[in-house]
C-alpha cells in the first residue's frame, strides 16, 4: 500500500497546527484577562495534542512527520496578525483567530474528502477534529459570556 497521499495529507495538517499552536500560545502571553489568557492556553495545548497524534499517524504510516510550521505561519501567524490585531482590541483579534479555524476547517474537508485516504488516517483526523471542533466550541462561548458583561478586553501590545 502507498501511504503518500496520507502522509502528504497529515504533514500539511500538521504544519497548520503548529502554526496555530504557536499563534495560541502567543495570545496567551500577550492578554491580560484571565479568560482569554486560559483559553488561549488550552487552545494550545490542544493543538499541541493533535499534532502529536498526526505525527504519530505519519510513523506509523512509514513517513517522517512534519516539525515544523509553515514559512506563512511564521511570518503572519496564520491567523492571529498580533501586531495589527491587539491594536484594534478583542474583538479583531477574534476575527483572525476565526480567520485562522477557517483555513484549518478547509485543510481537514479537503483531506475528509479525499476518498483515497486509508481508514486508519481517516480515524487519525477525525479524533484531531473533534479536538478542535470542541475548542471552537469553548470560543463560542467565552464570546458569549464576554459579550455579556464587557466590550472589551484588556490586552498586551507587543
């Protein structure tokens, strides 16, 4: 069996959440508030866990796993542009943060659908998925309880 396309698949996958981890934990250094400081945290953490998991797919599978982000992540951060962002408070940054879960939601359709991949990696990205799905959804509603009781939060700039 060749396992290229999946290892392909896995290791673009892997490279965006690297970039996405890096970009969380950047967040959480530079807020203030309490909240989004844990938020920002956990998001990170979580991708760290799910570029394991994807790493060790890509083992399993025979490759080499990507340890790196990608050349655009680093440069921009892929979703969160914290120089323009924490300028423009909360509410832009969660727009890049949205930006961001946008272009890794369009990374994991593309590789859900690619009937080609094997069902091993299929389980593989479906679990890192809903790992991610289940940090979207903490977003939703921290958002929801921020709106409620403040327009703003406090946040570090760089």
């Amino acid at each position: 069996m060749n396992n290229e396309l999946d290892i392909a698949h896995l290791n673009r996958l892997v490279e965006a959440l690297i970039d996405s981890m890096l970009s969380y934990a950047n967040a959480a250094d530079a807020v203030r508030d309490d909240a989004y400081k844990e938020f920002f945290s956990n998001r990170s953490g979580e991708r760290g866990k799910g570029v394991a998991m994807l790493q060790a797919q890509v083992k399993a599978l025979g490759g080499v796993p990507a340890d790196e982000g990608t050349l655009r992540g680093s440069v921009r951060r892929l979703f969160l542009d914290l120089p323009s962002a924490w300028k423009r408070g909360m509410a832009a940054v969660e727009e890049e943060m949205e930006r961001g879960e946008n272009h890794i939601r369009i990374m994991f359709e593309a590789a859900f659908n690619d009937k080609q991949l094997s069902p091993s990696t299929l389980v593989c990205l479906q679990q890192v998925h809903r790992l991610i799905e289940l940090g979207r959804e903490d977003l939703e509603r921290l958002h929801q309880a921020d709106s409620s009781t403040a327009p703003h939060r406090d946040i570090d700039t760089p």
